[in-house]
C-alpha cells in the first residue's frame, strides 16, 4: 500500500490512478510507461525479424525460379 502524492489517501500499489482524485500515481505510471515502452520494443524487433524472414524466404524462392 502507498499513499497518494495529491490527497494523501492510501492507494493499492498495482493501481496507476488515485481512486479518490484520480492522480496519476508517479512510481506505477512510469513502470507501465517502461513496460509500454519494452513491449513496444520488443514488437518492433518481432517486427522487424518476421520482415527479415519474410525476405530470407523470398530471396530462396526467387533463387528457385531462376
Ligand atoms: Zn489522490
């Protein structure tokens, strides 16, 4: 359990929002802004290694063909 940094009142820790005013509790606002951040990360890098297989895969059937 914290506190909330606006009214004081106690907050669950897994919660991003104060309940009773709504502020943005500071420490798991920016834990989930990191986790968005490294998921988006990490779904870039998927990203970019399905293109990179895609490609593989159309270089060795273009190679096929000809
Ligand atoms: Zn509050």
């Amino acid at each position: 359990m914290i506190y909330c940094e606006n009214c004081h009142a106690p907050v669950a820790e897994e919660s991003a929002k104060c309940p009773y005013c709504g502020a943005l509790n500071a420490v798991d606002g920016e834990k989930q802004y990191m986790e968005q951040i490294y998921a988006a990360a990490y779904y870039y890098e998927a990203a970019m290694l399905y293109n990179a297989h895609q490609k593989a895969g159309n270089v060795r059937q273009a190679g096929g063909k000809y």
